[in-house]
C-alpha cells in the first residue's frame, strides 16, 4: 500500500456492549426432576461499538489502520457488573432441536444461534472508555459510530471527543442509530445531523423495526414495492414536519435503511433526481425470511455498517475513481450476504460450544467473523436490485404502492411485453429479473396485490393456529372468477406455513336444500376439531341466495362467527377451533361484495355478516379486468408463470434450459383473449393435449377444435399459433 493510504484510517466508537448467552441443553425445556442433570452453561461476547471494531478489522487489508476504544479485554471471565459495557442477554441452543429435524439431516446442520432475546441492561453511569487516539497530522478518513442511545451520545465529553474526530480531515461518517438515539436520546446525533460542515458525509443507517418503535408507519413484508414507498413516504412526511420523530432523518442525502438479511433501501438524495436503489431477496420479505425454530441471530446491522464503511474505505484508498452511489451499492450487496452467512454459520462451534468433543465450558462466545469475507457465501445469486420511483404524497390518501416493480420490469426496451412472458413461460420466474416473487407451496406469483393479500392471509392463518388460546373460528373471504383457484390459493398458502397440514373441508352452499344440511356441515366441522387441529373449511358459493332471498345464508353464519357456537333445535353446540374460508361465488372482488351487502334487504344481516370477516383476499385470474391495457403487464405475466406451473406439471421436456414448447403455442397461451373458466380452463387445455411425459409440446398436440370451444375462443386461440412459423420465435 502507497504511503499515502496508510493515512486513511478508520475510527469506531460508541456505545459499547457485552451480549450474554445461556446455552441451553439439548432439549425444548428440562423438567424440575431434571434440572440438576441438564447442563446450562454462560457464554459471553463483544457488542455494540467494540463488535463493529472487530469486524472492521476483518474488512480491513490492514487492521492497524482501524483504531477504536481503549480497552482490556477481562483476565479470563467477565463480570456482568462491569460497569464500562451495557450488557444484552439472551438464551443460546443448538438448533433446531434434533427432535424436530426433518430428513435425517446430518449434526453439522444445527448451530448455535439465538433461541430467545430476553432483554437489555443499560448502565445508568456508564464508565466511559478512552477514545479512538490519532498522533498528530493524523486524520480520518472513516469514522462509524455505533449510537444506540445508551448514553455515550448523551456524554459531554465524548460528544465533543468525537465531533474533533469527525473533523479531523474529511471522513465518511456512518451513524448505526438504535430505537433510542432515534427517539432523542443523543445529543451527539443531533448535532451531526445538524453540523453543516460534516453535514453532507454522514450517513446514518437505521433499522425498519427501529423506525416503527418511533412510530412510522411501515408496514412488515407485505411487498417490497409497500415496504420502500412506505418508508419514503414517511421521511417526506418528516421532511415538512419539524416534529416529526424522522425529521433529523429526513435532512440526510444519503440514509441506509436494514430490512435484516432479507434486504435493505439506499435513500440518495443528492442528485436533482433522486435515485433511491432496493437491494431484496427476490423470494422472501422481512417477515418471511428465516425459520422461527432454527432460532437467530444479532449483529446483522453491524455486519451490514462494516461492509459498507469497507466499500467506501476502497473508494477512499482508490483515489475516489468510483461513485460514492458505486461504493454504497457494493458494500450493501456485501452486506446482505454478508448478514445471510452470519445466520448460517451461527456462533462458532469452539470455546464451549464443540458439542461433538462433549465441552460446556463457559466462556467466550466466538462471533462468526467469517462473515464479513467476500465470497463466503456463492448464493448471492438471490439477491436482486431495483430503482424505486413514484414516490407519494405522505399519506395523500392514495393506495401505497403507487409503483410496481413488474410494471417497471416491463417497461424495460430491450424487448417486448409478450416476448418477455413467452420468456418466463418456458424458463421460469428467474427470468423476472429485479421483481420480487413471492411463493406460497406451489403458487407462484409476482404481482403485488395478490403478493399482499396472500401474505395479509398468511399471517391470519399462522398467527390463528399459533395462538390455542382463541376459541372462535377465524373467519377470512376470498373472492375471484369461477375457476381462478380460489380455493387452491388458500390450500397453498396453508401448505406454505404447515405442509404436512390436512387440506380441510369443503361444502357448497348452492347445493343445501335447508338450515339442517348446515348444521350438519357444522357438526363435521366440530368432529374434525376434535381430533385436536383447527380444520381448514371452505364454505363455497356463500353469497348464493337461499329461499329466494339474495345472500341468505349469512344470516346463518353470525353466530358461529362470533360466538363459536350453533343452535340444533333447543341444544347450542361448540364449533371449536377453525379456519373458515368464505369463497364467493356471484361476487368477484370483495368490494363488490360489499357493494352488494349495502344494497340487500336488513334481514339479510349482510353488513353484520361483513364486519365479522378478519381479512380478505382477492384472487387473481389469468383473465384482464376492466383496464385491460393498463393492467397488461400484470395479467401477462400471471399468465406466463401458471403456464409454466401446468407444462411443468404435465412433464413437457426440456431442451437447452427451457421447456420444449412451440412458440406458435406458447404465445397463443399468452395472447388468446379470454379463458372462459378461468385458470381451471388453462389448465385443462394443457390436460387434454396429446402430451407425453419429457417430450415435445408442438402445435399438433393441442386438443381437437371443439374441445378448445369448452374453454376458449378456438378459432382466435388457433390464429395466433399460425402466426408463428414452426419452430419460430
């Protein structure tokens, strides 16, 4: 290294930690017989700034050049009364448990994580630690405070230690900011955030949960195009309101804002036009990454501030040749794999933790500094990159989002809408390149109003089951076209969470002749309950008419609704436990339902019936609505993907990478103006074609013209295959 570089050094200061774990036995929970047998032990780390100093160092070529706070590290154990660390506690295990693994996976899968975060102890007079030293002519070409808001901002001396560090030279300043700093208690912070000659390089980095616990309002992985404009949304909101809790935020050109290892937003607010870039895991959200019992981990945001403090350390070393905007994205993208090889390596299986040499020693717990080396982890393949634009008005009243990454996708030039979708249909969802995809078992989706109501259902379902302390069914409508997979939606999202789950119950109600055959549903209901899982029952066709009175069912459904229960005769019965599913049959989107409830007799108990649904869902068809064009990229590619889904289905062959489909057929697919029943009618198409399993899909499989007549126009669906030469594009 030049002699020049060797004066770009790094200083990390902060609020400094000790994070305590307790390893638990190899088990859920001793019993008290078994308490003096089963083996607990307490274990120990660095955290806080001193974390963030020991993964700089990792980052660093030369670790000399990362100065931080002077510290002795303890003779052998420390003391959880040391007063110059706040301390955080936890429970430690190996995980999953071994009873709940799946597949005889080998020993070497489970690692030591986080089983449960049981709180925080902050030092009401924290014994502060020297400062980061330079010599003098030294100065700084990176400084990253960690301010969680303990007290070291609130510190007089080293709020002004550290603004004489923050000015000594030109340095990039990366601010990770707890809840509390966030909520004000850091002087330090303030005065950065308002210091016009340091102003325009510090960049804070804050977490989404941390912007909730001050009352933004961000929602949790519902769809990565809600979460970005939601928190856009806000720090404009904060930008026009000097009392707003994101008003110090929002002075910043630059802001990091950490969705955990799933993604995270750079805010660039220093070009005319802004240019605000999403880096996601192109399956997951927030809320759906990880497993709850493979346990957790911390440090993803120190992991995350140390990549990014060592991408703008190379710019600095390079002689500034790449773009501050350059290095922000490649320390992010660092930073996300970085986060994901923190999780699955788990706390290193050494000093205390070597469960195949049988040690339970106490002792200090090796953070996986590992981490933080570039390349550790080859599925960064996952990661995908988007520019988000359209932002609101704060909460203008307008439905968030008002923009939609396929939509963008398919705006791209560099080819058209339909060859794009021809595309996804006989490669995959891979081929969406920079759009969110969204799983659920085997559904496949990109579109983000169905992506949110699927996820709004999901979290219904699993939040349900997991509480056996609610009694009452919970109720959810689900409105679509006959044939859209209505009930195959809510199956797979159920198998989503539980896969090895019973698929439930099913009644028509179009088909009851009287109140009896209901009660007798009911009483099917309550046995499979009692058999001790809430069952997943699907009342179809509820808004049909019963004696001639339009929706004259719900009348019937409010009791067991609310109160769990229903009358035979002079005996109430207990339903149980139970997820009832309310699938429409006449009205196709809840807001027609509704429209419909409003304009139907009292009696009818319509808008009762309404208020005791918890959540709904709109099921997406592979038929245009009303704004056919504007609405072209959505219904395109919904129909590329439940293509792909049916060829894949059906064994077609695969040739170079891509199903081995004629062209003419795929495109006629894609472009046919109407299935007359929905995705039941594509679906049957591909079912009735003369297929044979790893073989060719050509134009003289498709099914005789007069069964094509069952299911779509034959003679137009027929026309588009011809447009295409065989073997053609």
């Amino acid at each position: 290294m030049s002699p020049s570089n060797s004066l770009n050094l790094v200083a990390v200061t902060g609020d400094p930690t000790l994070d305590w774990g307790v390893l638990l036995p190899d088990h859920r929970c001793p019993t008290v017989e078994e308490r003096l047998t089963s083996a607990a032990t307490t274990h120990w780390h660095w955290g806080g700034a001193i974390g963030l100093y020991e993964l700089m160092r990792c980052v660093v070529p030369e670790p000399d050049r990362v100065r931080s706070q002077e510290w002795s590290k303890p003779a052998d154990y420390p003391s959880g009364g040391d007063l110059r660390f706040h301390h955080s506690y936890n429970t430690l295990q190996f995980l999953p448990l071994s009873d709940d693994k799946k597949g005889g996976k080998p020993e070497t899968d489970r690692k030591v994580r986080v089983r449960e975060f049981l709180g925080f102890h902050v030092q009401e007079k924290l014994q502060p630690l020297t400062q980061p030293k330079l010599k003098s002519g030294q100065s700084l070409s990176l400084l990253l405070l960690d301010d969680a808001g303990f007290g070291f901002g609130e510190n007089g001396e080293l709020c002004r230690s550290t603004n004489e560090l923050a000015r000594r030279g030109d340095p990039w300043i990366l601010v990770k900011l707890g809840t509390r700093a966030l909520e004000g208690n850091s002087e330090l912070w303030r005065s950065l955030s308002q210091s016009p000659d340091v102003h325009d390089h510090v960049i804070p980095i804050v977490t989404a949960p941390s912007l909730r616990e001050i009352g933004a309002a961000v929602s949790r992985g519902l769809s990565w195009e809600r979460s970005a404009q939601d928190v856009l949304a806000e720090l404009e909101l904060g930008e026009r309101d000097e009392k707003s809790a994101l008003s110090d935020l929002a002075k910043h050109k630059r802001l990091i804002v950490s969705f955990g290892p799933s993604g995270v937003l750079i805010i660039d607010h220093t070009s005319r036009q802004s240019r605000h870039q999403l880096f996601f895991h192109r399956e997951f959200t927030e809320a759906t990454w990880g497993k709850h019992d493979h346990g957790g981990m911390f440090g993803y945001t120190q992991a995350l501030t140390a990549a990014i403090g060592s991408s703008l350390l190379k710019r600095v070393d390079s002689g500034s040749k790449r773009s501050v905007s350059t290095a922000l994205a490649e320390g992010t993208r660092n930073g996300l794999v970085a986060m994901r090889a923190l999780y699955d390596l788990g706390f290193e299986a050494n000093s205390g933790f070597d469960k195949a040499e049988g040690r339970r020693q106490p002792g200090e717990m090796h953070f996986p500094l590992e981490c933080m080396i570039e390349g550790t982890d080859s599925k960064e393949k996952y990661l995908e990159e988007l520019e988000v634009t359209q932002v609101p008005e704060p909460r203008s009243g307008s439905e968030l989002p008002t923009w939609s990454s396929l939509a963008s996708f398919a705006a791209e030039p560099s080819e058209s809408l339909e060859d794009k979708a021809v595309q996804v249909a006989i490669r995959g969802c891979g081929q969406l390149k920079g759009v969110p995809i969204a799983h659920f078992h085997d559904l496949i989706t990109a579109d983000w109003h169905e992506i949110e109501g699927l996820r709004v259902v999901q979290n219904l379902i699993a939040e349900y089951i997991n509480s056996p302390e609610k009694k009452k069914p919970r109720s959810i409508g689900v409105f679509g076209r006959p044939g859209d997979g209505k009930s195959f939606a809510v199956r797979e999202v159920v198998a989503s969470l539980y896969p090895n789950r019973d698929k439930g119950l099913t009644f028509n109600l179009s088909q009851f002749q009287s109140v009896a055959d209901l009660a007798n549903a009911l009483h099917q209901v309550r046995d499979r309950g009692l058999q001790g899982e809430a069952p997943l029952v699907f009342w179809d066709e509820f808004d049909s008419n019963f004696r001639e009175a339009q929706l004259g069912w719900l009348s019937y459904f409010l009791s067991p609704m609310q109160d769990g229960t229903f009358q035979q005769g002079e005996i109430v019965h207990p339903i149980g436990r139970a997820i009832f599913v309310f699938a429409g049959g006449t009205c196709h989107r809840y807001d027609q339902f509704i429209k419909m409830a409003k304009g139907v007799d009292a009696n009818s108990k319509a808008a009762d019936f309404a208020s005791r649904l918890q959540g709904y869902l709109d099921v997406v068809g592979p038929n245009p609505g009303k704004n056919r064009n504007k609405e072209k990229a959505a219904w395109m590619f919904h129909r590329a993907l439940l293509l792909n889904h049916f060829l894949n289905d059906a064994g077609i062959g695969k040739e170079a990478g891509k199903l081995d489909v004629d062209m003419g057929v795929v495109r006629a697919f894609l472009r046919v103006e109407k299935y007359y029943h929905g995705a039941r009618s594509m679906q049957t198409v591909v079912d009735i074609s003369r297929l044979h399993r790893g073989g060719r899909f050509g134009r003289a499989s498709l099914p005789h013209m007069t069964l094509l007549n069952l299911h779509v126009n034959a003679e137009e669906f027929l026309s588009i295959v011809r447009e295409v030469p065989p073997n053609g594009a």
